[in-house]
C-alpha cells in the first residue's frame, strides 16, 4: 500500500537526493545473517536469537501466517509485551507482507475497540488470559466478526477460537518456508507499519511507515549516538512508544544486540544493564526517574556509554545527577509519531551543551521551523509553533486524509509544540500550545514552572495544568511527586518560584501532592487527567 502524503514524483526525489534507497528492512537484516551469522541480534529473559536464528524462525512463522490465507497488505492488530517475541513477530510480519499495528499494553477495550474499527484487522495476536474479564468478554465477542480470519494466542490457550503461538514458529509442515513468503514482503516504498500516536487528546492517531523511512530512520539515529556493531542496546522502553521503537530500527542500518528487561523497575533495569554488560540503553523521562532513585553508586555500569531520553526532554538536574553518579552520558531527544527526532543531541557532545536544557538539533534530513499564529516563519530565539519535516518518519494518518490535510502542509507537520530555536539550530521546547494557561489574557507557559519547582531536590516530579476560576478564567495548579520521606510545603514551593523571580500570575494557587503522575501509552504524562483533577 502507497504513502498518503508521498507521490510517485516525491517518491523519486527523495531516492535521487540520497535519502531514501530501494533497501528495506528485510534486506539489512538478512545481510546481517549473512555477515554476522552467530552475532547476538536481540535477547530477553526467555529467548535469544543470533541474527542467523532470528532469520530462520521469522521465515518459518511468516510462512505459516502466509499458510493461514491471510492476504497481502492485510492488518494485525497485535497486543504484546516488548520481548524478543515481538522481535520476530515484527519482522514475520513484514516477510508475510502484512501491515502490523501493534497497540500499548496499557490500553483496554475503549481503545482496542477504536484500533479494531479503523484497520479492520485479518489477524489478532493477543494474550486474552491476561486480559480483564471485562475486556476479554469483549474480545470475544468481537472475534466472531467474520473479517477477523486468525487469532494467536501468545500464552498458548489453546481453544476452538485461537491457534498457540508456538504452534506457529515450525512453519508449515513439509513445506518450504522461502517458497511460502516469495512476492509477499514490502517494497522500499510500501507501508508495512502502523504505529500509534500518543493520543493527548481523545483517542490516538494511527501512523503509517513506509518500509524506505524505518531504514533511514535506525541510520539517521545510529549517526547521532554513534552506534557501532559492538553495542548492545536495553530497550528500557515498550515498542509501542516511539523511545523504544526506534531505537530497535537502528539495528537494520547497524547490526547492534537489542535486550529487553525482564521489567521497568529501576532495579530490574540496573541489573540487566550490570550483569549483561550493556553499552547504551534507551528510555524515558519517568523511568530515568525512577533510576535516579536508585543506589547507583553501588552498580557497575562502566559498560554504558550512554543512554537515551526520549519522548521529551526530561528534568535537567535528573539527566546530570544520572551522569555525575555514573559516569554514562544522557543523550536527550525529542520527537512524535508522525515526525520522529524533532531534536536530538549528539553523544560525543559534551554535557555543557548536551544537557543546556535543549533537545539538539533535528537529525539528517531533518528540517525545523518557528512559525507565529499567521503561518510566518520566525527568527531564531523567538518562540512560536513549532513545524517539522523529515523523510524517515510518518508519511500521513491511516485512512484518514481529513486528519492528515489538518497537520501536514506542503510536507510540514504541525506539532503542536511551543518552541524556541537558537542561532545554533539547536531546539528548545517550551510546552504544548493546547496546554498554555489563559489567566485573563496573560499566557503562563506550564514548563517553565515545572523546571523552577524540579529544581527543588525533594521534588521527584511535578506537572503544572489549568485549573478553572470563576474571575480568570484559568489558573495554574501544581501537582508535586515528592521524594519519599520527604513533605510537601505549599509556602516553600511559592517562595522558590517568586525568589526565581515569577511574577505572582504564574504562581500556582493550589499545589497537590500526587504518588505518580499519571501517564498515557508513551509514558508522557496525562495533562488531560490532571486537569479533571484539578477541576475538582
């Protein structure tokens, strides 16, 4: 299936101009069996595979979903955690020919349901034992519908209703798999995935990708933290959020190991990347929080080189408290689904620069531009909307060209993101435009609180909202994570804000304490939730 936004001529140019090339996926990751046979390509808890092996059973299971009658360009909707499993299931998929959508563990039967409405999947792969009852009753049901052709069943259930995942990974009997999948994979320019947006208002937006964009997207990356054959990358975040996904895409341009943890906690984590001798890692705001918490002087981590924040920048006192006390660099990066790499820093870098409260500058063959509410491009240290454009991310919303048309223009995307670029090019995010505060005409932006109470040493985390008011309409509400042990102080909080110099508008006027701050699918926190809560 072509690129929504790509014609057949845009197609050619960027082929032309050395962006993109006729190479897929699949063609780096059977060069890497061929060159690097017994290397290790990706390994969790339960399974590794060298990138021979993982070669072999990714053409077994390809054929037999191509066995089940399944047709090209058909949809999987697939619920699964991230693991070697998903590993082979994403490149099977992409040998069967058919265009995987894979959904956040998180999400329940409301946005399942949507998923299932807007893809019309052939094919389901789920564990329903793990499901909610709820959940699972609905499932259920919804498998009668008669375009759904095969459900696999990841903890081997059995049942009339589903074939067991394992039954899968012998291939066809008596048949060879390389005859089963000839013709079916993707071509350079096709769409083989779907990916979903982060959904911060209302349900997420489905994202597709040509196979030509993941390519360039794992080389783009791999330039930028300098990733080599030798590196063994923890994929500390799920595959459904962009921090995890697209580092594993670095693995076709460069035959790096890819390790799952056995789970997100900070000492789960600590230990994978100690005991295995990790060398880069990638993940998140909120989970480099919790690491922080950890004893990290008493781990050895002098295998890690760097690791990745994506997502959005995180708290800057956190990414250098990480650094001094072990010694690894943090590389901050931003992006979305549909345009990936907004900014990026650069791991040789120095801290100075790499953590100055940017998120770098946007990746090769990236573009980024200011614009004001009129569509006018503005010059450099001045804030704006933030419009980016790049050849290795999203080609448009699936199915939707109403949706698309509404935030690509002339090939840029409108982010939706207040932001600030320096004479330098480097990015500078000031907070989403959707969740400025109004108090009476004065404009509070929440991020620039959020980094004066984060300065704070008790404070874990903290997220600013708007809060309704009967005289101004909004006014900003602070909900605070604190250290444990330690108590919130309302005075002290407004006095570190007003000694900073804030102007008494932009103080909160209610600060709540809150264990976690709520997330959605990518691990950002849920703004729409606070403000429910603030509204209370």
């Amino acid at each position: 299936m072509q690129p929504s936004l790509l014609s057949p001529e845009d197609i050619q140019a960027n082929l032309a101009a050395g962006v993109w090339s006729e190479e897929t996926t699949l063609d780096c990751y059977r060069r890497h069996a061929r060159e690097r046979p017994t290397a290790l390509a990706c390994r969790d808890a339960a399974d590794t595979y060298s990138w021979s092996e993982l070669d072999a059973i990714t053409d077994r299971l390809a054929a037999s979903l191509v066995s089940m009658g399944l047709e090209r360009d058909s949809r999987a909707l697939v619920q699964m955690p991230s693991s070697s499993r998903e590993v082979v299931l994403r490149i099977a998929l992409k040998k069967a020919g058919i265009i995987g959508a894979f959904a956040p563990m998180q999400w329940r039967r409301r946005e399942l349901e949507y998923v299932r409405e807007r893809i019309d999947p052939a094919l389901v792969v789920m564990s329903p034992a793990r499901m909610e009852t709820e959940d699972r009753a609905w499932l259920e049901a919804t498998l009668k519908d008669d375009s759904i052709q095969q459900c696999v069943d990841l903890d081997d259930g059995g049942g009339d209703t589903w074939v067991d995942w394992s039954a899968m990974l012998d291939g066809p009997a008596g048949s060879d798999p390389s005859v089963q999948i000839s013709e079916r994979e993707f071509r350079f320019d096709e769409i083989s995935l779907l990916t979903m947006s982060s959904g911060t208002s209302g349900l997420a937006k489905l994202c597709e990708w040509p196979e030509a964009a993941q390519v360039l997207m794992g080389a783009v990356l791999a330039e930028r933290m300098d990733v080599t054959d030798a590196d063994d990358i923890g994929i500390f975040a799920p595959m459904t959020g962009a921090a995890g996904l697209v580092v594993w895409m670095i693995s076709a341009s460069v035959p790096c190991a890819c390790t799952f943890p056995p789970s997100y906690r900070g000492p789960d984590l600590l230990d994978c990347a100690e005991k295995l001798k990790l060398t880069a890692a990638t993940t998140v705001p909120v989970i480099l929080a919790r690491l922080v918490e950890e004893s990290l002087e008493s781990r050895d981590l002098s295998h890690l080189r760097f690791i990745r924040i994506g997502t959005g920048a995180p708290d800057m006192g956190m990414a250098r408290d990480f650094e001094e006390r072990t010694g690894c660099r943090v590389v901050v990066a931003s992006g979305s689904m549909e345009c990936t790499g907004f900014g990026h820093a650069d791991v040789r870098e120095d801290a100075s620069v790499r953590l100055d409260g940017s998120v770098g500058r946007p990746l090769r063959t990236g573009q980024l531009r200011i614009e004001d509410e009129h569509g006018n491009e503005l010059p450099p240290g001045t804030s704006g909307e933030l419009k980016a454009r790049g050849p290795y991310g999203s080609s448009g919303y699936w199915m939707d060209p109403a949706e698309t048309a509404k935030v690509w223009k002339d090939g840029w995307y409108s982010t939706g993101d207040i932001g600030v670029i320096d004479d330098s090019g480097r990015l500078t995010l000031m907070g989403r435009l959707k969740f400025v505060i109004n108090r009476s005409g004065l404009k509070i932006l929440p991020v620039e609180v959020e980094l004066a109470l984060s300065a704070d040493p008790e404070v874990v985390e903290c997220a600013v909202v708007a809060g309704p008011d009967r005289a101004y309409g909004e006014v900003p509400v602070a909900f605070i994570q604190m250290r444990e042990g330690s108590v919130m102080e309302d005075q002290s909080l407004s006095d570190r804000l007003r000694e900073a110099g804030f102007p008494e508008y932009k103080i909160p006027v209610r600060f709540i304490e809150i264990d976690a701050l709520p997330r959605i699918s990518d691990n950002k926190i849920d703004r729409q939730a606070l403000m429910r809560l603030a509204g209370e």
